[in-house]
C-alpha cells in the first residue's frame, strides 16, 4: 500500500476471497484437535483444498472475524498471508471421505467418524438457521518448509543473506503486530514455502499465517488484559 496506494476495494480485499465452491458437497479429508481451535479439512467440488476453523459457542464470530480482519492488514503492509474468509454452511453440504483422519496433539492419529465430525460441529457456532459460521483458509501452494526463524538465516536458502534479526519486514512486524494485539506471532505461526514464480524459477516464499490470536481473541477465550 506504501509504494502503490490501493483502492478501498482492494485493502477490503486483500489477498482475494477463500470461498468454497458451493456446486456440490465438500469432502471432510483429515480432523483437527491440534491447536486451540478445533475444525477439519475439506476438498470442494472443483478440487480445491480449505482448512475450517470454527469459532466455540462461548465466543461466537471472535477468532473467525480477528482472523479475517487482520489478514487484510497485513496483506497491504507487504506481507504473504493465506487467503482467510469467513463463511456459512449447512450440515448436509459436508460428505465424510472415507480415508479421512483425525490428527491428535501428541502426533498420532487414526480414521476420522462420523462421531468425530458431529463432535466438532456441536462444539461450534451454530445460526438460527441451522447454519455453521467458521473461517476457510485456502491451502497455500508449494512444498512447506518448516518456519523461518526470527534469527539467523536459511542454510539451505542461498537467497537469505541477511541474518532475520536485521530484517526490516521482521523488526517492521513487531509494530504491526503489537498495534493488533497479535499476542501469538512466533515462528510456529510463519511457514517458507518452496514455490515456482511467474518466470519458472524456483524461491522460498515467507508467510504469515494463523491470526486468530489479535484484536482481543485468543482463539477459545477473550485475551486477559496481561497479553
């Protein structure tokens, strides 16, 4: 937005919409218990993979909107973020696929059930209308990485010659970060990826992912006034 003035339009925008096509069912791939918020993995009709994370019912819209907000802020202040929107479902639009898996905190995992699916949907927002609020989260292309660290550099990146305390877009993120409250930016919460450009070329790609932790939410309960 600094070197070219966006419109308000494209600031609203931000890195583009994560809406699932809605010509079918949404395939439920994999489950998530890792982290603070629960949710699964879905696959579209057009083959298009989403991470949905759903708000808990103590807390409704808080993660989802923080999350969707402060992607479009960092996106114009320069940074690669996931294309995060919130949306709305029915029940009867998710399909469980029968090599779905759930995924544990210790790291195991085991066949995903339907049990499990109706477990993270009635632990979530549910509308009026029957309907579930959660954010989707576009899958971002290319072979991940790990994090990049805030110090030192990447070995195996011959394209990172400053050490990552120097860097102004990481000493640049710590205003940002602090103006939003973003109280869980640490490098669990970047991810490199090794991507192909425009030209065909191969470079590590820096992004800023999983916001749900500014402007007050700390993903399951309100941010105590210490964070």
């Amino acid at each position: 937005h600094f070197l070219q003035t966006m419109t308000v339009k494209q600031l609203a925008d931000g890195p583009g919409d994560a809406q699932p096509d809605t010509t079918g069912r949404w395939s439920v791939v994999s489950g998530k218990t890792v982290g603070r918020t629960s949710g699964f993995t879905i696959v579209d009709p057009s083959g298009d993979r989403f991470v949905m994370k759903f708000d808990v019912a103590t807390w409704p819209e808080m993660s989802s909107a923080a999350e969707a907000i402060s992607t479009r802020i960092f996106y114009p202040a320069g940074y690669s973020v996931p294309r995060n929107s919130v949306v709305f479902f029915s029940r009867s639009r998710l399909e469980l696929s029968p090599d779905a898996s759930l995924r544990f905190p210790d790291g195991t995992s085991r066949r995903m059930t339907q049990g499990d699916l109706d477990d993270i949907l009635a632990a979530s927002v549910t509308l009026p209308d029957g309907r579930f609020r959660c954010l989707a989260s576009a899958y971002l292309i290319g072979d991940p990485l790990g994090p990049p660290g805030f110090h030192g550099r990447r070995r195996d990146d011959p394209n990172d010659r400053v050490l990552h305390e120097h860097r102004r877009e990481l000493r640049g993120m710590r205003v940002l970060s602090s103006w939003l409250h973003d109280t869980d930016r640490r490098t669990a919460n970047m991810l490199d990826l090794y991507v192909t450009g425009d030209n065909g070329g191969k470079h590590v790609k820096h992004y800023v992912i999983d916001m749900g932790s500014t402007l007050g939410s700390n993903n399951w309960i309100s941010h105590m006034p210490r964070y």
